[in-house]
C-alpha cells in the first residue's frame, strides 16, 4: 500500500491551514476555523464527486464496487471534482457568501499549491523533456525533464500571495473570489502542455474557469464602482 | 436522513450481489512459464508495458480503465502484456470482459512462478521494458495517468 498521495495531501493541507493562520491574524474579523472546516468539507465533497466520475468514465459501477471509492490514486475527475467542491463551498458560505469565499480565496490557492507541491513526497513533479538548467530526470534515467508540478505550485503560490494583498487593499465582494478562481484555472491551463497524460486532458475545462472567474471580478468591480456612486452625497445647494 | 442512508446502503447491497461475471467471448488466457515470458521480453522490437494483474485484486480494477486508455493511445507503439497471476480462469476471463481489456495480450500464470521470477511480487505491478528487454522501470500499487503516460514516454525513447 502507498501512502505518498496521503503525504501530498497533507503539505495541501498545511498550506491551506497556514494561508488561514496568516489572513487570520492580518483580518481579525474573519473566523479561521469555520474557513478551515468549509474548505476541508469542500475539499472531501470534491474529491468523492471526482472520485465517482472517473470510475463511472472507467467503466466501473460505484455502485456495484463501492471500496474502490478510496482507491484515489486510480484517478479522480478533475473538472468534476472542482465544480463539485465549488458547489458545496457557495452552500456552506451562503449566509455571507463574497465575505467568506474572499476570506478563503486566497488561503484555497494556496493550499493547492501545498498539493501541487506534494509531487516531491510522490517523486511525481516530472513532465515533458527539457534541457533547461533546472530540470531533472527519474532515477536510472537520462532524460531531463520539467518539474511540472513544481511550475504550477509557484504561480499559484505567488498568485496567493497577491490575492491576500488584494483581500487587504481593496475588499469589493466577490473580487477574490472570481481572480483565484481565475488563477487557478490559469495555473493548469499554463502548465498542462508541459504534463504527460494518455490522451488530451479536459483543458477547454480550464479555460472556462478562467472565464467564469474573470467574469466574477469584472461583476464584482462594476457593483463596488455602481454602489460608490450611489453612495456619493449630492453635492449641497 | 435515516431513510436515504438505508436506501443506499440495500442499493449497494443489491447492486454488490447482482455485479454478474459473465467471459463474453474472452477466449481462455494461456499458460506461460518465465521462460516464454523472457524470451517474449527479449525478442520484442517494441518496448512493453508489463501489467501484473488478478482478478480478486480490488486496486487493479481501478487502474484497468487507465490501461485500456493507454493501450488505445500507445497500442501501435507500445506492446502491452498482461499477466494474471493466482487466478482462475472464469474470473479472468470475466474481469476482461468487464473492463474490455482483451485488446492486447494476456497470459495466465497460476502458481505466481512467472510473476516470481521477474524478481517482483505483489499485485498490481507495472514494469516498462525497452526494446531487448531491459527493465526501465517498475510501479508498486496502483499507476495514477501521471506515472503510466511518464514511463510510457521514457520507454518510447528508449527506442533506437
């Protein structure tokens, strides 16, 4: 049995809990635990949706062999589980839905670069053949690759890293929200090429997030700038 | 709640018990011995993904639609090899045809002897061989995409 996915799990898990520590202590209006158990709820609903799809697109009734839902590592469907664990995270923040989602934003990127990351635990970050300085090759072999996974786990950390200054500097609901999504959507749509897979994977997929994403912060930016104008006094008589 | 928790689980009993294992028209897997599977790893001008299988093994269910998949990408290029170890033949057979696997070769190999003198054991295993023979590398457990189109590539190249 092979518990590396349970370790690449983890370093995602750690870079969610301290993207959350970090935003939590520069925003003390926003509630670290409730972010955390969201976003961990979210993540599971995700996985298992995933999970679920990709055994119904392998030919396998979930149904009729429900043990080999655990069996994560025979493939999850991304697309599905994304869409499913966005789902879930819009239903548990309904109360204060751009406040709560815009808090975990950006603490959610960063713990899928913490996942992304985890590719060092499963000796998994290789992807198409280079000979650029820093790539590297698999044990016994001599061609030299990309650090795929590496690739996307630094533009999603740095792209984090800007979103909690945007969450800071200019809070208008919804604008964090839509450019992490957008980010994220971005990260694989970047690195995609560089990874290997059996056939074309579901990119078309990742750019609609960019777009959906992208449409969320241009919503979001023309309330904040109709709600300013219709906050302007009128000027005195 | 309680009544949608009970629903499922006589659902998953009823659909567990009804999961049928009919061969189709899988024909019966032949018996190999080391040395065949030797001289079939020496004598291959293509390089061979080696996927070490049963049908009693609840992970090499989960990675079979991965291999279907790679075998329709990589079939022309790459020779794939099953091999079906501590079985018996109907369950093979059904497992085949259950995951459409008989695309490509499959051997049967009953006492594990095959398996064992490849120096590996344990199921599911996957080894990658360049042309000739060499090993390339091998995958413990279940292979996610990542790993199985990585080695496939790496062997690919190993092509002279």
């Amino acid at each position: 049995m092979e518990f590396t996915l349970l370790w690449a799990a983890l370093s995602g898990a750690i870079g969610l809990y301290a993207g959350l520590w970090w935003m939590g202590r520069r925003d003390t209006s926003l509630c670290v635990r409730d972010l955390w158990e969201i976003a961990i709820t979210a993540a599971v609903v995700g996985l298992a949706m995933g999970r679920v799809v990709a055994m119904v697109r392998g030919g396998v009734n979930p149904l009729a062999h429900p043990g080999d839902l655990i069996l994560v590592r025979a493939g999850v469907d991304t697309a599905a589980a994304s869409i499913a664990a966005l789902i879930t995270a819009g239903w548990l923040t309904r109360s204060d839905r751009f406040e709560q989602l815009d808090g975990l934003t950006p603490a959610a990127v960063l713990g899928i670069a913490g996942w992304h990351a985890g590719c060092l635990f499963r000796d998994a970050c290789l992807g198409t053949p280079s000979s650029l300085p820093w790539a590297w090759s698999q044990p016994g072999s001599s061609i030299t690759r990309h650090p795929v996974e590496l690739y996307a786990a630094l533009l999603l950390a740095i792209g984090a890293w800007a979103l909690f200054r945007l969450r800071l500097r200019y809070p208008a609901p919804g604008l964090v929200s839509g450019l992490g999504l957008a980010l994220a959507g971005l990260a694989r749509l970047a690195t995609e090429p560089l990874r290997p897979s059996l056939s074309t994977g579901p990119v078309w997929w990742y750019g609609a997030a960019i777009a959906v994403g992208a449409a969320l912060a241009a919503s979001s930016l023309y309330r904040a700038g109709s709600s300013d104008t219709e906050s302007t006094p009128p000027p005195l008589q | 709640m309680r009544r949608i928790i009970v629903t499922l689980i006589v659902a998953l009993g009823v659909a567990g018990c009804s999961s049928g294992g009919e061969v189709g028209d899988v024909a019966p897997l032949p018996e190999t011995s080391p040395e065949a599977i030797q001289q079939l790893l020496t004598a291959s001008e293509q390089p061979v993904v080696l996927n070490v299988w049963a049908s009693w093994c609840v992970p090499c269910r989960s990675e079979a639609p991965l291999l279907r998949a790679a075998h329709e990408s990589f079939g022309d290029e790459v020779q794939f090899i099953g091999l079906d170890v501590r079985d018996d033949q109907d369950s093979a057979r059904a497992f085949l045809n259950e995951f459409d696997l008989d695309g490509f070769e499959h051997f049967f190999d009953p006492s594990g002897a095959v398996q064992g003198s490849l120096g590996r054991g344990g199921v599911p295993l996957t080894m990658f061989y360049a042309p000739g023979g060499d090993l390339v590398d091998l995958h413990f457990g279940v292979i996610d995409e990542r790993a199985l189109a990585l080695n496939i590539d790496e062997i690919l190249r190993r092509v002279p």
